[in-house]
C-alpha cells in the first residue's frame, strides 16, 4: 500500500514538474521523479498528466472540481478524517477554496492527499504507512517556504493531530502488548522522534495555532489572497462520481487510486455510475461489487436498499462472463443471501414493490411511499429472475465441479439455503398475487424436490419450515412428501403456462414412479397424452420425459412387472444412446464429430451427478427383463423364420455376442452376469441363473433390493419351467406335473396354473391328465410343404396388413374406413378387427416412435441420423 | 359382505329419487342396519317435495317424536306452486293436444315454434312452463305426469341445456315408473346426444352435484360416468340389456371411462359378460369376445379395483387355479345376491360361471376326474355329473368327450387343428380385407369429411394398448 502511494506522490510531482515548468522549475530536481511508475499510474494522475501535456485548463477544472466537492460535501466529511480538530475544518476549507494559482492549488491539494492518508492509516495502526506520508509531507512543507509562501494551516493542524493521537497510539501499545507487528512499531518510534523534531521546528506556528486557531488561519487567508486571482472557471462536472471520488474519505481505493466515500445522498449517483459501466470491456467487475457492498452498508432508507441490492446481485452475477464457467461460489452465497434480505425488505414493506415493467422514474431521486402517487414505490427489477438465475447457476457449478469430490457434497449442502429462497419467493409472490413468477418459481421448487428420495425433501422442507416466511404449500405435520408433491404439482396444474404444466405432470410421474406407485404413474402418463406432444417440446422438457419414463420402467421392475419394465426400457436402450438421452454423459458418436457448438451446448444440458440414474443399473434391470421375457420365446420358436421376430434386438445382439465367445470366464461386469444366467436358464439350470443374478453388485444401489431379489428368483423358477416345457417338449410324450414341480422348487399348483396358461394360450400343444397328473404332448411334426403354406399364408397376411397400414398413412386418420367395412360378417370381421388391433399396437409402441424420431432429426439436427442408424 | 357392498359408491352419481330403490333394497337385505338405513331414507327424503314419505319416515324412525312444523308448510307450499305451474302449463298442452296442431308440427323445431306463435300465440317462456311443471312434479314423486310433460317440452324446445337436462329428466321418470322399453329408448338418445355434443352435458337441474368445470372433455367424461351408472337400472331390467351392455360398455369411449372414473363398474360389466355367455345368434364379435376383453382391463385395473366377481374372472383366465377361482365364486355368488341390480339374476349367474369354469377346464385338460370337477364347480358328485352329462351334451365337444364311469372320469380327445384347417383360417379374412381397402381408396373424398367427427371425440381416458417411448430428445 505503501509503495502504491508513494508512487502516487512521487509521479504527482511528476506530472507537476511538466506542467508547472515555469514556476517551479528548481523543485523538480529535488524530489527526483520516479518516473517508473508511469505505467502503474492511476487514473487520477493520468488525468493531470494528460491535462499537462495538453491543456492547462483541465487542471484548473480538477482543481475547481476539487473545490466545489469540498462545498458539496460539507463539513461531515472533514470532521471525519480530521478528528482531533473541529472548529477549524470550515476555515480550513475556504482556505484551500481560495487557493486559484494553479501550482499553489496543487501543493496544498497534495498536501491534504497526504494527510488523508495519513489519517486512514492512523485508522488502521498502520505506522509505516503514516511515517513515509509525513516525510513526505515534511518536505512538500518545506518546498513551500523554499517558495516562501506561508505554512499551511493544513500542515499545523495534521501535526497537532498527529501527536494526540501518537500518544494515545503509544498509551494504547503500552497496555496491549504484542500488538504490534516490529516494522509497525519501529515506525511508530521513529515517528514520535520525528514528530517531536518538528514540532520544535513548527513550534512558532503550532503556539500560535493553538492559542488562536482562527486567528492563524485567517492570517493566511489575508496571505493567500493577496497573491491570489480566483479562477472562474465552472465547466460542468465530467462525472459527478468522479469528483465525488477524489475528495471523499477513502473506504475504498478506486482503480485510480482515487478514494472513493460512500455516503447515504451520494447513493444514487454511484448506483447510476455502476451502471453505466456495467457491461464496458474494462469495467472492473469485482470493483464494482466492492463498491455496491459499500453501498449497501451506507444505505438508510428501504428504497436505497433496494435499489442496491437490486444492483448488486445483478453484478455479482455478472462477474461471470462465460456461458460455461460457473459464478464463484462465494458470489454465488453472498448474491443468495441479498436476494434473501430483498424478499425480507419487500416482505415487510408492502409499500414497495418490484416489478418489472414501470413508469420511468428519476433514477437519482429519493423516493417513498409517500412520494408516490398510490402509495406504492414501483421499482424496475425481477426477483424472480434472481431466482432463476440462482438456480441455474447452482445447477451449472454442479456441472463443473468433479462429483465425487468433497466440494461436491459441500455444494451441496448449499442446496438447502437455495430451497429455503426459493419458498421466501414463493411466498412473497403469494403474499403480492403475482401468478405469473408464482407459477415458476414453485416449478422451481418441484423440480428441487420431485427426484430426491423422502428423507432428503423432509430435511429441505424443515430447512423452509424453519424460516419466518413460509409459503402457503408446506410438508404437512404428516410428512408426507406425495402429498406435497401432489399440491404444488395442482398448482401448477392450473397455470396458464402449457410448459409448466406439461413439466410439473412429468415431475409427479416421476415421483410417482419413484415412491413403486407404477399404476399410478402409468396411467397418468397415459391419460396425459404427452407421448403424442412430447416431439415437439423444447430439449429439457424432452429429457424430462425421457428420465420419467425410464424411472417408471424402473418403477415397474421394482414391482415385478417384468413384461412392462422390458417394454417401457426397451425404446431407450434401443437407441444404445441411454447416456446422452437422459443428459447424463456425452455419446461418442463413431462417425460425425460435433461441432463446438453442439458440443457446448450438449454440454450445458447435463444433469448434476446426484439427480442422476444410474445407467448400469438401469441396464441391469433391462437386461434382467429382457432375459425372462426373452429366452421362454427363444425357446418356443423352432424355425429360424420365426427367430427374426425378436423383441429386444440389443438383448439378441448381446445374446450372439456371447454365443460367439469361445471361453468363457467367470463373470465379472454386469452383462457377464446376465449372458451367463441366460444361458443357464436356456439349460434350464434355474438355479445357477438365479445365483448369477444375484449376485450382480449393481442391486445394491435399489431401493429394497432384497424384496426385488426375491422376486427376481421367483421369476426365474417360473421362465425357466417354460424355458424347460418349450425346449424340451418334443422330447416328451407324457412329463409328470410332480416331477416339474420338484425340479423348479414350485408347488404343484403353480406348476400347474403356469402349464394351464401356456395350454389356454396356446403357446404349448399339450393338455393335462388329471387321473396320472401329467402332461401329455401332442406334437404334430410339420411337413415342408406344410411348413411353407403357413408361412406363405403369414406373408401374405403381412403383405395386407402393409397395405392397410399404407392406406391408414394416405388418408390420415387411422382405421376409421376399416370400421366401416366391418359391416360384413361373422369370423371375417373380428379377424380384421383383431389383426388392425395388433398392427395399431406395433405401429403404437414402435413404428410411431422410430419414425418420428428419424423425422425430428432429419429437421432439426442434421445429418447425425445415418450415424446413429449404421450403430443400430 | 358390507364391504362388498357398492351402494355408497355409486349413490353420488344417482339422482336423489333413484337412490329410493337403492336404498329400499338396502333394508331389505341385511347388509347394513336397518335404523341407519332408515335414516337414511329419511334424509334423502327431506330434500324432495315428497312431503308425506318424508313424514312416515320421520315416524317411523323416531316414533315418539312430534312431526316438525316445517313439514306443513312445506306441503303446502309444494301444492300451491303445484297450481301455479300447472294452470302455466295447461296452456300450452291445451294447444298441443289438439289434433290439428299436432298434425302441424314438423321435424323442425324452429318452424314449430313460428308456427305455435303466430297461430296460437304460444311463446317461448310458456314452453319452458312445460319443463318446470315437469320437473316439479318429478320432485314430488309424480313420475309419469313428470316424463309426459318433459317429453313434450322436448319437442318443442331449442334450448340446448334445457334439452339436456330434461333428457335426464325423462330417463329418470322412465326408470322410476318401471317403463324399460321407453327408457332404453331414451337412454339411447341421451347417450347420442351426450356423444354428439362435447359440452355442457351434465344433468344440471336433476343431480345434484354440478360440476362447475368449464373443460367440455370434462363435463363429457361426468355425463358418461352418469349414463354409465343410470343405464345399470335399465340393462338389468330390459330383457335384451345385458347384451346391450356389453356392446355399450365396450365401446372405447365408455371402457375408458370406466377405467378413469368409475373401476367399480366393472363387476356390472364381468357379470353381465358372464351372464350372456350361452347368448348366441345376432350379437356382435364384441359381446363373443367380451370376455377376454374384460379379463385383460380387469388385469389393468386390478390396482384400483377388486371384489369377488373379478378375481373370479382373474383366477380363471389370467392364474388358471381352478382351486382359488371356485373359493372366489362362492363369494361372488353372495355378493351377486345382495347387489341391488344383480341379485335376480344369482342362478343364472352361478349357472354360466359353471359353464366357464368347466369349459376352461375341459378344453385343458384329457382326462378329469369327475369328482374333481363336481368340486371345483361346488356341487356334488351326482348332481356334479349329471351337470357334466348336460354340458357334454350342449356344447359342441360333445363328439370328443366321452365318460367313462367305470373309472369315474371324462375323457376328452380332441385332435390337432389339420394343417389345411389353419392356413384356411389364418387366409379366410384376407379377400375381404381387400375388398375393404380398395372401397376406402375409392372414397377418400367422403373420409375426409368425416375426420373433423373423428377428432372431436376428446380423449378424456386412457388408450390401454399404448406403452410410453422415450423420446429422443437430448440432441
């Protein structure tokens, strides 16, 4: 600090040795100028530097400047930085008001910039700083009387200042020892001896000073003024801020060196200035931020406040220019907090409100509830827009930060403050009926809350219950979180807003699905008709979607419904994009690479790591039900025409894989396990599949694994009797029903339904003996003529039903001229119906999806659809 | 079997009069208390103009209480607003009655009502006398007087809501008068006009909860959960109804609205399906097939909704255990009983639900025990093989299925389909189908005039077949 200065004082003569050639042409030498410090100059000696190679008269205007500041600022701010005296601050000022020669002016301005200093490092004990500002000063005193020109009652009244408050420094280091750092208090020694010695010097002056203050001064007013011719230059002021800045006491150093004073009548100025530089190339941003802090400390009224902190948290957010960095988390607590403390101060004074739009209003005025016209202080900002703002950013250093860190988990933890904003605005908007940011800013909290297990939304909820600004939708006493889900998501329900309700339906499905409530969740999917909109919704919606709907496949494994796990999963891991659909990882395309663009931008839609889910055991659970679904059909089908009908081709296409593998080694990933256990159940050893199953690591991570493995073995006993029945039908004539109740460890009744079901279906050409409790096979083996008839009556069905399914596509609205032709008769008829049924259903489930995808890629996303296409 | 019991369910979608036979059914059987009931009935009585049912209710409940004053008053006013609308209404049937007016009147309601006014100065507001002596007749248990008035109110009216409202009026009446041929008519209007027109369907001014939703797809998705429980009165009253409510039922737009608003319509729905088993003839694949139909929305609905006659259909066609399906039959069959629309038809259901079961169990099985079948089917052996002896004979596997007493078992040998036989069957609809697609290339014109019909239908429920695909949204 010191050193800044001293270079400040030594470049100010500097400069002054330019500009003042004529009238002081021998001081120069003297004090030899570093000139060294020419590129670390500030602002403020710039000024007169360039006043001094051009013009003369900005000098004058500095000076003049500096005198009407002096006015403005009246006489508080002297009494600040000058304690010890008090009366003499008003004379003092005209003293230096009177001062017009111009190299006169400066001397003196010097001098007090000096005492200034001196004062704020007498404010913060700091000795070295205040020793090498009095050397200086001392001998800018004596290049005054070198000029013979009078001591300045400046100089007296800051050495008698000085020496009060040494000896209180002295008496204050003697009671508190160790205090001090050794450079500090050897610079407080060395001072005492110095003072001491000029003070002997001055001692005329500083007698007469202190019998008779004014005396003295006005003495070297009648001094002054004799030589003096007072300047009459008054050009407007440059920058009111800037005027402001240099005189004023010194909280903060500006970027010029310049100290700046923050005061409650000089806030609005400074605001405007802010401003004004935000968004320049060379604002400095953390600057702006300081200053705005000491703003906010300064500010009295509510409305000052306000207007700061509507300011500051914008400009904390700001700090950050790159869309991809996050704001620093610090700026990102703090900005919380303000916005906190706005909601607070809104709260409470209804009188104020911010709103977006407004009239224009001064933006320099005072202004109350009384001033205005209704009562009502209308300020232009968005609190709503904070929030959002807060939210993303929160989500975007979650992105950034490496999640299995500890300052992952610390972040975190920030989570719950955010929360806790989050309902203060909602509550706020309640309180002001504002429907609008109402509608987003509970979207807000839903999607806080909707994937976090009970446990977490309980402790987030009592974070919020525990504040004094609660929003009306709260945890009940219950703790039920459906409950609250349920409410905020009938909000939103009846928002005007189409994207808010479309996500808030996806967020209750998901929590749905989450809490194993599969039918509920199903059904609401399906009642909600969002499959059909969904194409064209915007990205994060769609992942949105994405993530619901494999939640409920999920959701359905959990249950045990393997059937509609297998079908719900299957679209997703059809695309072998699993990652990248539900933004949780970037694919590796093979053959396209991004561009930067698409890359940023894939990139800022990641989710955080903890909302994610996980992948592998999401494969897990796909494979798991593509295996019990899977290999009982394997098994069934005997012609390879019939082999292409798979359902799920990346299971068939791991299912190769593996066939494939000459050795094969004990398991060790999750898919090692699933090849291996379809296997086993192909050989119909149950059990060995059964323990291959459960013994994937993965299922840890499921919420009641146990239950989930108990019912997996279950279903493996099951499949694997009808693995065993279809494989090994043709082998038998008569199978005992208790010899496969025994081998599958399944009671005789279950043996007994499963083979009655596969009867009843068809699926087995088999009836059972009641008296001899067996199953008796009645299999007819097919001719080749035989074999190709069927399979030529099949090819033509499909040929009809693609003509159908043509015509269905030329005029628009399916089946509607098929019902009409079912005016015909009998087994005709319902077989149409029948098979329309099964060629909506495929087309439903599968064709609708494939095809509109390869649609919305070819519009929107270029040419990455062959790509994926050659992957499948 | 009280928590069998649909009755309270179903009260909310029931007009206040209607819930009389339901509840006078309650205190037949002894489900529930019969002072509850009663005060119940007396509760709902209070809020008619049934003025001297409510005070034999009132004595009959609390027999050593005075009759409240109100009741006097009450009555009497009732028989002076009587009069009032009556004298209103004269009027206008004196003019309608007469036989030349009634030659005049055409199929178009606005000239009708030009005609009325220029000739016989009959105006709108007289018109609607009609409907409100109707209506208040109906409220005082005038049933017959009430859909007399109500139906010529409908002819001439051109208010929608109106219209509407006395549509639900009419059936009403029908159904409390016991008239089933003209209620199904009207049903069938009620259920055309609710289908047509989207909004504003809901019977306002004779239910009493009215849904003051605006959401058209919403007020239709009310008025079919309404439709759905009154038509119960008519199709197990009507000879032909439990066909009809199959084919109605079926239908998407109401099996949707069954599975979004009301599950418990189900077990109307399996019994009725049950119930038509043996019809055969003139019905539509729909009521053949219902069975399975139903089965699988029973399946999907399982998580909402479960009684005894579900899970009977559930253990038979989905579990196949004979042994839990036969425990669920005994219950059903009480259940069935104490239903105020099923219990007549207790024999004819356990009857067929023998059926299903032996037929399911037959077309499984190559040899049973005839003991094993008497029991599943809860007769006993005798009676048990004089029932099988009946179905052998009735069903077409007559030919394959042979007793054989020595060993007590039936034997049934059925041989393979041929494989001629399938390729027939999997080919025979392929000429028709065609047929059917040249016809729709020829007309593609007139389809597209239909497709704004198509569309109107809101889809208020659940397309069952559908599974959710995931979207591929990320990039």
């Amino acid at each position: 600090m010191s050193r800044f200065f001293r270079q400040a004082g030594d470049s100010d003569s500097d400069s002054e040795s330019s500009s003042e050639e004529e009238l002081m042409s021998s001081d120069d030498e003297g004090t030899k100028p570093t000139t060294t410090a020419k590129p670390a100059m500030s602002r403020f000696l710039r000024t007169a530097g360039d006043s001094s190679s051009s013009d003369s008269d900005s000098d004058s205007e500095d000076e003049s400047d500096s005198d009407d500041d002096d006015e403005a600022q009246g006489s508080k701010k002297k009494s600040r930085f000058i304690r010890t005296s008090d009366s003499e601050d008003d004379d003092s000022d005209e003293d230096v008001k009177r001062v017009v020669k111009s190299a006169q002016a400066k001397r003196l301005d010097e001098m007090e910039a000096s005492g200034k200093l001196m004062d704020n490092a007498l404010k913060i004990n700091d000795w070295v700083a205040i020793s090498s500002e009095f050397d200086k000063l001392i001998r800018m005193v004596q290049r005054q009387q070198n000029v013979a020109e009078p001591i300045p009652p400046f100089f007296i009244r800051t050495l008698t200042g000085l020496e009060t408050s040494l000896n209180s420094a002295l008496a204050k280091e003697k009671e508190a020892k160790k205090k001090m750092n050794a450079s500090n208090a050897r610079a407080l020694t060395a001072m005492k001896q110095k003072v001491k010695k000029v003070t002997k010097e001055y001692e005329n002056d500083v007698k007469q000073f202190q019998t008779d203050p004014e005396k003295f001064e006005s003495d070297y007013l009648a001094l002054v003024s004799t030589e003096a011719q007072p300047q009459k230059v008054k050009k407007v002021k440059k920058a009111a801020g800037d005027s402001e800045e240099e005189d004023d006491d010194f909280t903060t150093v500006g970027k010029g060196g310049k100290a700046m004073q923050f005061t409650a009548e000089g806030i609005y100025k400074n605001l405007q200035l802010v401003q004004e530089a935000r968004g320049k190339k060379n604002t400095d941003r953390t600057e702006q931020i300081r200053i705005l802090e000491k703003l906010l400390e300064v500010a009295v009224t509510n409305y000052q406040r306000i207007r700061v902190l509507l300011a500051l948290v914008s400009c904390r957010f700001d700090n950050n220019s790159s869309i991809s960095a996050h704001v620093p988390i610090d700026l990102w607590l703090a900005a919380q907090k303000e916005v906190d403390q706005l909601i607070a101060i809104i709260a409470e004074n209804p009188a104020y409100s911010i709103q977006e739009i407004t009239e224009d209003y001064d933006e320099l005025a005072e202004r109350s509830p009384e001033t205005e016209k209704d009562g009502i202080v209308r300020i232009r900002g968005s609190i709503i827009s904070f929030v959002d703002r807060m939210d993303d950013e929160f989500t975007k250093s979650l992105q950034n930060i490496d999640p299995h860190g500890t300052e992952y988990v610390d972040r975190l933890k920030d989570e719950k403050g955010l929360y806790c904003t989050i309902c203060r605005s909602q509550a706020l908007y309640e309180k002001l009926g504002q429907d609008e940011p109402l509608g987003r800013v509970v979207m807000r909290r839903l999607e806080h809350i909707y994937s976090k297990p009970d446990a977490v939304v309980s402790a987030l909820e009592a974070a919020v219950a525990a504040a004094d600004f609660t929003p009306s939708i709260a945890l009940d006493s219950s703790n039920d979180i459906t409950s609250l889900i349920h409410s905020l998501c009938t909000f939103l329900y009846r928002s005007h807003n189409s994207l808010l309700r479309t996500r808030a339906m996806l967020c209750h499905i998901y929590h749905y699905a989450l809490h194993n409530k599969f039918h509920t969740a199903r059904d609401m999917l399906l009642m909600s008709h969002l499959q059909e909109s969904i194409h064209s919704a915007d990205v994060a919606t769609q992942i949105l979607y994405n993530r619901t709907v494999v939640q409920l496949g999920l959701s359905a494994f959990r249950c045990g419904l393997i059937k509609e796990s297998q079908q719900t999963l299957q679209d997703i891991f059809g695309t072998q994009r699993v990652k990248e659909l539900l933004a949780q990882g970037v694919h590796q395309q093979r053959y396209q690479v991004l561009s930067p663009e698409q890359e940023k931008a894939e990139r800022q839609r990641q989710l955080p790591f903890h909302m994610h889910i996980n992948t592998e055991l999401l494969e897990a659970a796909f494979l798991v039900s593509s295996m019990l679904v899977e290999i009982p059909l394997l098994a069934s089908i005997d012609s390879e025409e019939q082999k292409r009908k798979t359902i799920s081709k990346s299971f068939r296409r791991l299912m190769d894989f593996a066939d494939r593998q000459v050795f094969t080694g004990p398991p060790e990933s999750t898919r090692d396990h699933i090849m291996q256990a379809s296997k086993a159940l192909q050989d119909g050893e149950w059990e060995k599949c059964r323990d291959l199953i459960q013994d994937i690591k993965i299922w840890s991570l499921m919420p009641e694994c146990a239950s989930v493995k108990e019912m997996l073995a279950k279903r493996i006993q099951e499949e694997g009797l009808r693995t065993y029945l279809f494989t090994y039908a043709p082998h038998y004539s008569t199978l005992s029903l208790s010899l496969l109740s025994r081998t599958f460890s399944l009671s005789l009744r279950q043996v007994t339904s499963i083979v009655s079901k596969m009867i009843w279906n068809e699926e087995l050409s088999a009836s059972l003996d009641q008296a001899a409790s067996v199953v008796v096979f009645h299999r007819i083996e097919l001719s080749r003529s035989q074999q190709l008839s069927q399979t030529l009556a099949d090819k033509v069905n499909a040929l009809v039903e693609q003509n159908e399914k043509a015509l269905d596509q030329k005029l628009g609205q399916a089946t509607s001229w098929q019902s009409r032709g079912e005016g015909g008769q009998g087994d005709k008829r319902e077989q149409t119906g029948e098979r329309r049924r099964g060629g909506e259903r495929s087309r439903g489930a599968r064709g609708g999806a494939r095809g509109g995808r390869g649609a919305r890629f070819a519009q929107g996303l270029g040419n990455q659809m062959s790509g994926a296409q050659r992957n499948r | 079997m009280a928590e069998y019991d649909l009755t309270q369910t179903i009260i909310p979608y029931y007009d206040r009069h209607l819930v009389f036979p339901l509840l006078a059914h309650l205190s037949e059987s002894d489900t529930f208390p019969v002072e509850q009931v009663q005060a119940a009935q007396y509760e709902l009585a209070k809020g008619t103009n049934m003025v001297d049912y409510a005070v034999s209710l009132f004595q009959q409940l609390y027999a050593d209480q005075e009759v409240p004053s109100e009741f006097a008053a009450k009555r009497e006013g009732a028989v002076s607003t009587n009069e009032r609308l009556q004298q209103e209404a004269q009027a206008v049937l004196d003019v309608i009655e007469n036989p030349e007016v009634a030659q005049a009147l055409r199929q178009d309601k606005m000239q009708n009502l030009q005609y009325l006014k220029e000739h016989y100065n009959v105006t709108l507001e007289q018109i609607n006398a009609l409907y409100n002596f109707g209506k208040f007749q109906y409220t005082y248990g005038n049933y017959s007087g009430a859909a007399d008035y109500l139906y010529h109110f409908r002819v001439l009216s051109t208010d929608a809501d109106l219209t509407m409202s006395s549509h639900w009026g009419k059936l009403a009446s029908d159904i409390l008068t016991g008239k089933w041929d003209v209620a199904l008519e009207e049903l069938n209007t009620l259920r055309e006009a609710i289908d047509s027109r989207a909004p504003s369907a809901l019977p306002g001014a004779f239910s009493s909860p009215s849904g003051s939703t605006s959401d058209p797809a919403l007020m239709q998705l009310h008025s079919r959960t309404w439709l759905l429980h009154w038509s119960l009165f008519v199709y197990f009253n009507h000879p032909e109804g439990r066909t009809l409510l199959l084919e109605t039922f079926l239908t998407p737009t109401y099996l949707n609205t069954i599975q979004t608003s009301c599950p418990w319509i189900l077990r109307y729905l399996a019994t009725a399906a049950i119930l038509s088993r043996k019809s055969t003839g003139t019905t539509s694949s729909r009521v053949r097939h219902s069975i399975r139909e139903i089965v699988r929305v029973i399946q999907m609905e399982e998580y909402q909704y479960q009684d005894p006659v579900t899970n009977f259909l559930k253990e038979l066609y989905v579990e196949f255990d004979f042994e839990a399906a036969q425990k669920d039959l005994s219950k059903a069959e009480t259940v069935v009983a104490n239903d105020f629309f099923l219990g007549e038809f207790r024999d004819e259901f356990l009857d067929n639900a023998r059926y299903l079961i032996s037929e399911a169990y037959c077309r499984i099985h190559q040899r049973i025990d005839i003991g094993d079948l008497s029991d599943r089917l809860n007769l006993d052996r005798d009676e048990g093989e004089k029932w099988i002896v009946n179905l052998i004979r009735e069903t077409r596997m007559g030919a394959d299925a042979k007793i054989d007493l020595e060993k007590n078992v039936i034997e049934i040998n059925r041989p393979p389909q041929p494989i001629y036989q399938t390729v027939i069957e999997k080919t025979r609809g392929l000429a028709f189908r065609t047929q059917a697609l040249g016809a729709a290339m020829v007309r593609p014109q007139q389809q597209q005039q239909q497709q704004p019909q198509q569309q109107q239908q809101p889809q208020a429920a659940i397309t069952t077949e559908a599974q959710p695909a995931v979207v591929e949204g990320a990039r």
